[in-house]
C-alpha cells in the first residue's frame, strides 16, 4: 500500500506540472533544437551549446523538473498575498488579532520567500524570440567562421504547435568552402627570440595546408609564451606575439601568415624604447627562511649552502639542505617560470610555510644588468597546531556512542621542513550486544592514536638518482594503535608504515611501502559465537540434530540450546575427537564452521611490503572528462619464511613459522582500478568503473588474514548490499561478515543536475567476491572458472548528491535487481521499497 501510495503522489505531481503554465498566450515554448550541420564530421550536439535559444534542461525520463519548480513559485507573490489579505473586509482584523501585526508581516514577508525561492531555484521557460534566434544564428555563424568557414550560411524554420502553445527550431548551416593556410612567414625583432623560436618551430599548431582555426592560432601563442619564459625571456607575454592573414590574391580562401613577435616597449620620461629580448640568467638565489611580511626585517644569521644564500632574522631553524632541495631556482641556469612554479607547489605540499613569494631583481653588477637575482621569502606557519574534534554516532556495532577525535601538530619538530602529527580517538557508546552483561548505559569502548612523521625528501641511500627532487617526494613513518572493549573480539590493533611518495609527472603519483606491519590481537575469543551468530546458529542446528549424543554439560538447561563458550568450545571438541559421528552434509558444515572461527579468532602477523601506482588524464577538480588508472600490489611473508631456518624460528602444529608464537602471514595481493568519465555538457555525466582484487596465500598460510581481504557491499560498491553481507558466490552472504580473497566490481552512474548544488544519478553496480586456491571448499563460494561469472549480483537504484563547496554529501538508494544467491527467483525477488538498501557517504564513490 505504502509504494502503491507514493508512486500515486509522484504521478499526481508531475501531472499537476503544466510546462506552459507560465507562457502566454502569444508566446511559444520552446521544446527541440535540431541542426542540420553541413558537414559529416560536425555532430550536432556539439553546435546546440552554443546556441543562444535552447530548451529547457531535461530531468529523468525527458521532464523539465526546474521549469516545473520555477512554475510553482507565483509571480507578484506579495501583491498576491496582500489581494488575498484584503479581499474580505475582516480578514485582515481576525489575522492581525489572532498572531499581531508584526507577525502577520513576517507572515506575508514568507509566503513571498517561498515562491521566490521556488523561481531562483528552477528555470524560467525558454520562450522563443526573434532576437534571441537572430543572437543563436550569429552564434552558429561565429563558430563555423573560427573554424575557417568564413563564409558560412545558417536559416532556421520555426515549427508552432498553437494548441500546446510549443514550438521547435530547425537550422540549417551552408558551410561553403573552408579557408586553407597557403603559406607561413615569420617576423622577430629579437635575435633572442628568434634563436628560440627556431628551435620550437617544427612543432607549431599552425602548418601550411591546415585549414584555419581560430583555435590553433591562441594555443600557438601560449605555446610560444612558454617555451620563451622557460628558456630565459624574463620579460616576454604572449601581448607581444600577433598574427597577420593576407588574403589578397585570387583565392581569397588562400591564406598567407606572417608571424610577428616584435620587441618589447619601454619608456623613459615621454620616450619609448624598443628593447630587444635577451636570455636571463640566474646569478644569485636569495632565500628568507623567516620574513614576515613587513619593511623592518633584517636579517642576522645566514648561512651557505648549494650556490644559494639563507637568511634568518633570528637563526636558520630549518636545514638548509632540505629548503635547497626544494627550491628548482639555481645559480646560473637560465630564467624558468616552470621552476618558479615548481618552487611553488613544492613549498605548498610540506605545509611547513605559508604560499611562497618568489622576486626577480636586475643584478646592477651584470653587463646591461642582464642577469636576475631571485629572492625566495618564505613565511613559517604556525608551529604547533591542536585539532579537536567531538561526535556522536550510531552504527550496527554500537546503538549510540560519543566520541573525540583529536590531533596534535608540529611543524618542523626536527629542522627538516618536517611534519610530526600525534593523534588520539577515544569512544564511550551502548550497545545491546556487548560482551558485557552489566547493567550499564556505556558499555563499550575504543580507543586509539597514531603518530606520524612526514618528511619532504627519500630517507633512503642512492635514491637521488632515480627519485628526483622534481618527483614531489616524502617520505612518512606511522605507528598507529587501537584497542576495544566490549567490542567483538575486543581486538588490539597494532600498525607501523615507513613508505615513499613521489610524483614522476603531473599526471603519475607512486607509493612504496618498504615495511606494512600488522599485528592484530584477539583478547576475547570466547565471545566469538555471540557476534557471529549465524555460524552459532549452523553449529547448534547440527547439536540438536544429534542431541541425544551431545554431553549434557554443553547445553544451557533455560534454552535447551549450546552454552556460549564451553558448550560450543566442548561440542567442538567431542566432534573433533571422534566421540561423536555427524552425517556427511553435517560434517561438512561443521569442518566449514570450525575452519572460519579459527580463522577468525586467530592472531594476525603481517610483515609486507607494497607498491601502489596511479595515473591519471584529470586536469583539475571540475574536469569531468578523463580515466584513471589505479593498482597496487603487496607480499608479505617472504623475507621471514627465507629467513625462517636461520634465524631459527620456532613452528607450530601445521608446521608453520611463528614470531612471537603467532604465525605469520604469507601471500601474494594484486588490486587493479579502472576509472572512466565521459563529460555529456550541462552537467550531465556519465562515470564507470572496473576493479578486481585477489590475493593468494601460499608458504605459511593457506588462508588470506581478515585485515586484508575483500568484502562486498556497501555505499562504494554494490549499494544494493550492506558491507559484508555480498557473497562468497552465491551462498547468499551466510555469514555475519561475509569475505573471501577474490573480487570484481563493476559500475555505472549517469549524474545530472536537479537545481542549484543538488544533483542526482542513477547507477548499476554489479559484483561479488569468491574463494580461490584458498582452504574454502564450498563449491558455491568458490571460483572455479570463467561459469562462475553468473554469481556476479547486480543492484540498480538512484541517488542524491549535494555539493557544498569543499565536498559532496551523498545518498544512495540501492535494489537487489539480481541476487544470484537466491535459488527460487533470482531476478527482481526483492526489487521493492521495504527490501531497499540507505547508503550514506560523503564525495563520489568513484
């Protein structure tokens, strides 16, 4: 009843929506551009852009849902309400008397902010004019001019539809024949400049026999401007490079260019000179490690280091050698904006100092004063820094918590432009499965910090070669620890990372992390059955089945069911010691029982070492436009299973290795992310996504740790499923936390606007993660070949996005659409509103 009701009230709202409501009745609304382009290779949907006309922006299914929302909003609402207030004699009296003038205003001054906000939200309707079809024809004219059409021809028929009060407009475009290049020359006035532009010449975006393109002309100019300013040419912009087209000869459609950079202008009282361009070069670097930004500083303490000079009003505080590596500005090279900026974005990645101001001078002590001193002022941040931060939560661990998360930190701790950060969680929550059975409101905890240190150059012998300071390096080292109570297993976590960072170009970033350390330990294992209660529920099914041979010590004389722990722990044992038989199927379920909660209860040593590599075409935060490509692969446990004999390691009763009487773990992981976005205009995109994941166990392990495998679920992957319940295969997510070491995803998701910062999308995800050349044995949770790819489940859904500037909060609401687990009806089975998944998270799932 409850969708048939709301999908009542949407149909209702949409058929209550009149696009034309707000056109009159001499006016047209304009519903369809169509342009017939004149040339094959011109698509259509390019040129409708740019039109000055166009039709009102389409939500799902082809609705105008911001004309609709525009015409919803009443036009002269306050003269509205004040004809509403007035139009019975009394009216007004009563209303005055029952809440009071003032408030009867703020009344009125609300009905109006109502329905002006309606109408800023949407958008008003596209009427049709003459002018703005005259504006769209000059438009289109423009366009095709700047692509070499110069004499293009555009006429548009306009189709009325008088009873729907609509309209549509049909252009036509007569390109003609395009204008062609015939010939290049060039004209530089500086013998400078001229050198240099030969060097560069061949690669021109302008060529003969290339048909004009208004387009190829500015990128030749900034193309010129670059190159110049990075190969010594202090004082040169693009305003000194023109273009002359000469098309005096008997084809008009023959182009001839002629290149002109001319001198510089300078002038001296009411004359002006032309001066030639000359190369610049570098004759002193000058750095400020303290300015302050004020005309009193001066300087006490300097030191020398690397040809460059550093100053400190106090003392240097900071090495000189790491400042040196990260200013691209050296004593003797040529003038380069690109190391200016690279100076730039080196300073704003260490954080050490505020954004970095960089001067040029004339050296007076030069010939002709042609060399420049540069003078780097560099500004310290605030040394120390304190973070607090406090909340309250709800998940389906804990029904209500609180918490602080703070962070401590200090820059430049030990004088290498450093960053030490010191951080502490702590959370004080309810739940009512917590292990402990005190009657208390807070009965679970969790704590935890890290500390790390960050520092701008590779800690690592004969690396300078290979990883450049260019590269963006660092270099970071973290212990991290957590601890719960009540919690689970009440695990302890500990972690230590020391890995590298750089960036070999603007579009590829690598980590490698020479040592991942993972230690986890389980302090209350006995508590295993109360938090996975459907392994305790299989296990006590097979108790019950065999009930008059189970040890009347194991079961809990109020339930009739197992004790939890010594009536699973005994029951577990008497089957493992042969003193009682279980049937086949029985056996079966049980060995898989008893195989994942030791595994799950089992302490955790991981000793690996990963390397993670990223690419991508992105070109800033809006650019819509682009893939990315992700990987990283990881092994552990090879250094310590080389090692194992001789460093005389100690094995247990599978004949495994163990440091500190825990096995460690070994494998083998790959992780391979594929990202695509197509940009369709109007802020409607299409993004996809492809990624899969295995790790193999192998040497000391025959199972993949709990910390690192793969899940499903959840509100960056299949939103039809909630993390951990996807899978393996199609067992239908049997277990309480569902993994395995095997994955694949798949994505789709077109996103539009709606109105104003709320955007919307609709998505396919498809996935699921299996068992492989592991110690699983279920044929259903297993991957046996390429036939398992019909275990794949596929959700479907839609979703909200608002964007509030510095990020995205997102609602995603996901249907089961393909449940491979569902041996009945494995298709549309739970496609309704009460089986629907709620996914919250912040920014864009991928």
């Amino acid at each position: 009843m409850t969708k048939i009701s709301f999908l009542f009230g949407i149909t209702l709202f949409f058929v209550a929506c009149n696009s034309t409501k707000r056109v009159a009745d001499d006016e047209f609304l304009l519903t369809e551009n169509t342009i017939e382009t004149g040339v094959d290779s011109i698509n259509a949907n390019t040129l409708k852009p740019f039109l000055n006309l166009r039709p009102n922006s389409k939500f799902i299914f082809g609705m105008p849902l911001k004309l609709y929302v525009y015409n919803w909003g009443k036009p002269n609402s306050d003269s509205l309400f004040v004809d509403w207030l007035t139009k019975k004699p009394k009216r007004q009296k009563r209303w005055t008397n029952f809440l009071s003038e003032r408030q009867l205003k703020n009344l009125g001054q609300f009905y109006v902010s109502i329905h002006e906000g309606r109408r800023e939200s949407g958008e008003p309707p596209s009427i049709i004019s003459d002018k703005k079809l005259e504006q769209s024809k000059d438009r289109l004219k423009s366009w095709y001019w700047n692509r070499g059409w110069f004499d293009a021809e555009v006429k548009y028929k306009v189709e009325k539809d008088s009873t729907n009060k609509k309209a549509k407009v049909h252009y036509t475009v007569t390109p003609n024949k395009p204008a062609v290049i015939d010939s290049l020359s060039y004209e530089i006035a500086s013998a400078d400049a001229d050198s240099i532009y030969n060097i560069i010449k061949g690669k021109a975006f302008i060529k003969e026999g290339q048909q004009f393109k208004s387009e190829n002309f500015e990128n030749e100019r900034l193309r010129i401007e670059q190159y110049f300013r990075n190969n010594g040419l202090y004082h040169f912009d693009r305003d000194y490079i023109s273009f002359i087209a000469d098309s005096l000869n008997e084809n008009p459609r023959l182009l001839d260019i002629e290149l002109n950079i001319k001198n510089r202008e300078e002038k001296v009282l009411d004359t002006a000179y032309q001066i030639p361009f000359k190369v610049h070069r570098i004759s002193e670097v000058n750095v400020f490690t303290d300015y302050k930004n004020n005309t009193n500083y001066k300087a006490k303490d300097s030191v020398h280091f690397n040809d460059k000079v550093f100053y400190a009003s106090d003392e240097i505080k900071v090495s000189p050698k790491i400042l040196s590596d990260a200013i691209f500005i050296e004593k003797g090279q040529v003038f380069s904006d690109k190391n200016r900026k690279d100076t730039y974005n080196r300073f704003s990645n260490i954080r050490v100092f505020d954004y970095p101001n960089i001067k040029y001078q004339k050296d007076p002590r030069t010939p002709n004063e042609d060399n420049l001193i540069a003078n780097v002022f560099l500004t310290p941040k605030k040394r120390f820094g304190f973070t607090p931060n406090f909340e309250v939560s709800q998940s389906n661990i804990q029904d209500f918590g609180i918490g602080v998360n703070t962070s401590f930190l200090a820059r430049n701790a030990f004088h290498l432009a450093d960053i030490l950060e010191l951080s502490f969680r702590a959370n004080l929550g309810s739940s009512k499965d917590a292990a402990s059975s005190r009657d208390q409101f807070f009965n679970i905890t969790e704590l935890g910090g890290s500390l790390s240190l960050s520092v701008p150059k590779v800690l690592f012998p004969f690396t300078q070669t290979i990883i450049k300071k260019n590269m963006q390096p660092f270099t970071r080292a973290t212990y991290g620890f957590n601890t719960q109570q009540n919690i689970g297993l009440d695990r302890q976590n500990h972690t230590l990372k020391f890995e590298y960072n750089w960036k070999p170009t603007r579009k590829v970033s690598n980590r490698l992390s020479l040592l991942d350390f993972q230690f986890v330990n389980n302090l209350n294992i006995d508590n295993y059955f109360n938090i996975f209660t459907n392994s305790y529920g299989d296990l006590n099914g097979i108790a019950q089945a065999n009930l008059s041979e189970v040890d009347n010590d194991f079961i809990d004389p109020n339930s009739g069911n197992l004790a939890i722990p010594n009536g699973t722990d005994g029951f577990i044992a008497q089957v493992q010691n042969n003193e009682l038989n279980l049937e086949s199927d029985n056996q079966q379920l049980f060995n898989s029982i008893v195989e994942r909660k030791d595994r799950l209860t089992e302490n955790n040593l991981i000793i690996a070492s990963n390397f993670s590599f990223d690419y991508t075409t992105r070109e800033n935060i809006d650019d819509e436009d682009y893939f990315q490509f992700r990987s990283r692969f990881e092994l552990a446990g090879n250094v310590l299973q080389g090692l194992g004999t001789a460093l005389g390691l100690n094995k247990n009763n599978n004949g495994d290795f163990t440091l500190f009487d825990v096995p460690f773990s070994q494998y083998a992981k790959l992780e391979l992310n594929y990202i695509k976005h197509w940009d369709l205009g109007n802020k409607n995109i299409i993004a996809t996504r492809a990624y899969g994941g295995i790790a193999l166990p192998y040497g000391n392990s025959r199972s993949i740790p709990f910390a690192r495998s793969f899940f499903g679920g959840g509100p960056n992957d299949n939103r039809g499923w909630q993390p951990y319940d996807l899978g393996p295969g199609k067992t239908n997510g049997v277990n309480d936390f569902n993994e395995a070491n095997l994955k694949l995803s798949f994505n789709f998701e077109y996103r539009f606007n709606v109105f104003g910062s709320l955007n919307s999308a609709l998505f396919v995800d498809a996935g699921n993660i299996w068992n492989v050349a592991d110690n699983v044995t279920d044929k259903d949770a297993t991957f046996d070949g390429l036939q398992d790819l019909e275990d794949l489940s596929i959700a479907t859904g839609f979703g909200f996005r608002y964007d509030i500037s510095f990020f995205v909060i997102r609602l995603d609401f996901g249907f089961k659409t393909y449940n491979p687990g569902d041996p009945e009806q494995k298709w549309l089975n739970d496609f309704n509103f009460r089986s629907m998944v709620f996914n919250f998270g912040i920014n864009y799932p991928f």
